[in-house]
C-alpha cells in the first residue's frame, strides 16, 4: 500500500512556478471525487494521475478541494482537531436508505403487510443469529452458516472454539439490543466485551478487563503491521472521551444516525482497547447505536455477512483513514456500501417471505383443519415453515415464540395429535419435523 505524500499548502502556487503550462491539467483534478464519482484514496488516485504532472502536486490539488468540502463533527479522539469527511453520493444514497427503510416505523408497517405480527416478529428472529454467526466468521470462527444456525436454534452446547465464538458473539447482540435504552458509558462497554467473550479463551480475551500491556498491534494478511494502538495507560481516559463525544453528539442535517453510529464503529477499532475481540465489539456498538437511535430493522439486517466476503477491503478502510490524515470518508463509505446492500437484502428476503407466507396460508386455510387451529398453533406452523427448517424441538419453540417450556410442549405434541406433525426422541429429547402440509 502506497502512503499519500506530504500535501504542498499552496499547491497551485508551485504549480504557477514549476509547470504553469500544465495548469489545466491540474485544475482538472480540482475535484473531491474523480470523473466516476468515486472518492478514491491516493493508492488507488494516484495511478490514474497523467504521467505529466508531478504527483505531489496532483495529490494536493485533489486534497485541497476535499478539504473545502468537508463536513465538520466534533472529534471522537482529543488529538484530532476535528472529524471530518465528505458526504459522497454513496453515503447520502444510504442514509436516505436508513431513513426509509430500517425506522421502527418502517418494520411495523412491513410486518402489517403480512397480517399476522407476531408471526412476522417470530420469521425474522432467525435473521438475528446471522449478524452473529458472520461477524465470528470474520474473526475468524471455521463453521458455515447453515451448521451455525443449527446449532443457534437448537441451542447445543458449544464444543469448538468456533461455536464458542459465535455463541458469544450472539449473545453479545442480543445484549446490545437490550441495553438499547442505556448511555454509553465504559461500563457498558466492559459489559458488553464480557458478555461477547467470555469462556472462549478467557486467558486469551481477558472478557472486560482494558488491556495492560502495549503489545497488541493489528496486522494485515501479509503480517504487516498497519494499526499500533494507543499506550495502554492512556485507555481510561481515551475512551471516557469517546463516550463523552457520541453522549453529547445528536443526529441533525449533516451528519445522520447512521454516520455517527459508523464514526463509533471506526473509534472502537482505531483505539482497541481490550486484548481481543475489538472488532466483534466495534461492529456490536455499531447496531447498539442504530438500536438507540430507532433504527430498529437493523436487528436483522446483517452487515457482516457482507464485509466477510471482502475482509481485506473492510481492513483498508481503516487503514486509507489513519495514513490521510483521519479522513474518515473511506471508512464511512465503505460501510455505506456494504450497509446499503445488506437493506436490499433484507428488503429482498421480506419480499420473498411476504409471498412465500401468502402461498401457503392459502393452502393451510383450504384444508378442513384451518378451522380448527388456535391462533399459536396456526403461528408455529407458519413459523417453522417461513424459516424453512426440517427438525424443530421444544427448547426452540420455546424460544422463538417467548412462552413456557409446557406450553411449547403442548404446542407441537397437539399438532402431532392432528397429524401435521411426526416426531421422534432422539436420546432424551424429542424432535418434531411436519409431516403435512409441507410442501
């Protein structure tokens, strides 16, 4: 990776001196986004140069007219003087998209369109397990989505250090959203790493606890070190400062909920203050901070999943912003990407849910049994059959629908009776799989 060279203050100045000729040609370059309106970092930039011009000078010139555009927020680090970054088309497209799409609002409208709320509410829990499962992966966890589901759902006793990380990073969602009313606070921060960490590899993570020793570094695929974090002493009053800036910072007409949130997101890697896991709990506080701001379909909207098929661009991100300058427009955009297509996504798997629940609530209501069904009964059906899943057991019912353990059990042993359901104890559990009306 080429670092940017050191900008000239007055580059048009020089260019007068050195290569008034050319002129034009730098004017042309005038511009924080390139012809394409992409807004490149100078390893990428400075390639597309004209060979003509010396590249100092160009870069500056670019720099310069990004500098006229920046949008100011108060900094997340009491060494920076500001945080700034250039609203891109791309982040503008995806707060426009944040707004319509993720509000609370937004979902309870969605889940009207299938008639039955709870039953949607109950679809989509399945679609929180992925951000957990992806963002483990990431880190790293050696399992496909597919067996990780499984063993979410049916809540197996983890054996692998993979299934550890996931469960842990699972139940490190599942906290961030319901501490979603709380400030932030470093407890809260503690809290949350220990809740995603914890018996993993205790020794390893040290689950709460700021690092001791300035011994962690993040590397890149080579090895290279591209990242040394700040002095561990210096952690307390690091991170008291980055509680006080998201705290006393509110969403208003330059900078959204969604920039804010990824501002935190970049501020818990930049500052990596525990010995593991940082990544797993920048990306946890990330949706903690759209959960607090109402953005509430982010609880199943999987950034991960995306940034996991592109780790080396996701690291980049990080690094283009640190060697600029803390131009946070590279990470802020790259995250606008991804984000932008993780709510298509979802968007996507909504609508494919809304058709495939119509096609078969009609052919549940022509069978002679419709009648009959109670409202639970006509809900775990509908469930088990949205999320497409073969095998089903009480513990899971349970758990997906939020009621007693005897009430789950009396739920699918009543179905079984009808003759929708089999089932079959597989050493001391029982296992349902729905015999009727399932295709």
């Amino acid at each position: 990776m080429k670092n940017p060279p050191k900008i000239s203050n007055n580059p048009f100045i020089e260019i007068a001196k050195a290569q008034p000729e050319l002129l034009p040609a730098y004017m042309d370059l005038h511009s924080p986004v390139d012809k394409k309106g992409r807004y490149l970092p100078f390893d990428e930039l400075y390639r597309r140069f004209p060979k003509v011009l010396d590249t100092q000078l160009a870069w500056s010139v670019v720099r310069d007219a990004r500098q006229n555009q920046l949008t100011k927020l108060a900094p997340f680090n009491q060494s920076l003087p500001s945080f700034d970054y250039f609203v891109s088309p791309t982040i503008q497209k995806t707060n426009i998209q944040v707004e319509q799409h993720t509000s609370l609002a937004s979902l309870e409208w969605m889940s009207q369109q299938l008639g039955e709320g709870e039953s949607f509410k109950h679809v989509l829990e399945n679609l929180v397990k992925d951000e957990a499962i992806s963002s483990s992966q990431l880190e790293g966890a050696a399992t496909t989505t597919r067996i990780a589901r499984d063993f979410l759902l049916n809540e197996r006793k983890p054996e692998s250090l993979s299934e550890k990380m996931i469960l842990g990073n699972f139940n490190l969602m599942q906290a961030a959203w319901a501490e979603k009313d709380k400030p932030l606070t470093q407890v809260l921060i503690k809290q949350l790493h220990h809740i995603g960490m914890s018996d993993i590899d205790d020794e390893k993570y040290q689950p709460g606890h700021l690092r001791t020793t300035d011994d962690v570094v993040v590397v890149d695929a080579s090895g290279q070190v591209v990242h040394t974090p700040p002095l561990a002493n210096e952690l307390e009053q690091r991170l008291e400062f980055v509680v006080s800036w998201f705290n006393n910072t509110e969403p208003d007409s330059s900078s959204s909920a969604f920039v804010i949130a990824t501002a935190l997101h970049f501020a818990m890697g930049f500052e990596h203050p525990f010995h593991d896991g940082n990544g797993r709990l920048a990306r946890a506080l990330f949706y903690w901070a759209m959960f607090k701001r109402g953005y509430h379909a982010f609880r199943y909207i999987s950034i991960s999943a995306l940034l996991n098929e592109a780790p080396v661009q996701y690291g980049k991100s990080y690094i283009y912003t640190e060697i600029d300058d803390m131009d946070m427009t590279y990470f802020i955009e790259y995250q606008s990407k991804i984000t932008s297509r993780a709510i298509e996504n979802f968007l996507h798997d909504f609508s494919d849910l809304v058709e495939q629940y119509q096609g078969f609530k009609e052919v549940l209501a022509s069978t002679d049994l419709y009648q009959n069904l109670s409202e639970n009964q006509r809900a775990v059906i509908m469930l088990i059959h949205n999320i497409g899943i073969k095998i089903v057991t009480i513990n899971w019912v349970q758990g997906m629908l939020g009621c007693s353990y005897n009430t789950a059990a009396s739920l699918l042993n009543s179905l079984t009776k009808l003759g929708i359901f089999g089932r079959e104890k597989v050493g001391r559990e029982w296992q349902y799989s729905m015999s009727k009306l399932d295709q």
